[in-house]
C-alpha cells in the first residue's frame, strides 16, 4: 500500500526540528527513522507509531488505534497503527509524535540506515 504525502508532509512538519530525522520508504509506506531508530511513519493514511512494547496494550484501548500488522500478518508489539480520525488535528498528531519520540530517545542510536 502506498503512503498518502499529505499525511507525510503533517508528519515532516510536526517532528521537532532539532532531531536527527531520516525518511526511507519500507514496509509498504514511508517511515521516519530518529537517531537511527524507526519511529513513526506512514502507511495509507494512518500514522505508525513506536511505543514501546510497554506502552502497546493500553494504546490499542484508545480510540482509532490498531495493531501493526506487518508480513505474514506479524504484529510486533512496539508498533501501533493510528487510523485518520485519530491524528486528524495536530494536537492529536504531536500528542502521538512526542510519544514515539520519547520512546525512541531511550533506546541507543540506531546504526546509519543504507
């Protein structure tokens, strides 16, 4: 499935400036990789988010949120995907942005994605 830009072009205006921010297309979508670590990205419209595997169960109990489903219907439990009426604003867009991010900050740097 392809990435839809608009949400893309949100995503790209919404990460903080002063992070270390790459995109690489995987996974069917577009993915934003923060100091070497994937944390959200774009798959359709929805947003994918990295939250910890500590934070999954009570993420799926919010509205409009999923599991990630990825190859052979894997749902890796760091991962969730946020359907439209969920980051439909920008608060609700930076409110699950920050959370990826502050997931990501915790782990060491990722190694140089290529």
């Amino acid at each position: 499935m392809a990435y839809d830009e608009f949400t893309a072009r949100r995503v790209r205006n919404a990460l903080p400036s002063n992070l270390d921010v790459k995109e690489i297309k995987m996974m069917g979508g577009l993915v934003f990789m923060v100091n070497g670590n994937m944390c959200c990205g774009v798959v359709g419209k929805d947003l994918m988010v990295r939250i910890g595997p500590e934070a999954y169960r009570s993420a799926l109990t919010e509205p409009h949120v999923r599991p990630m489903e990825i190859g052979g219907g894997r749902k890796p439990r760091a991962f969730i995907r946020v359907e439209p009426d969920g980051h439909e604003t920008e608060q609700q867009l930076a409110a699950w942005l920050t959370r990826g991010i502050k997931f990501v900050s915790s782990l060491p740097p990722g190694k140089p994605a290529g």
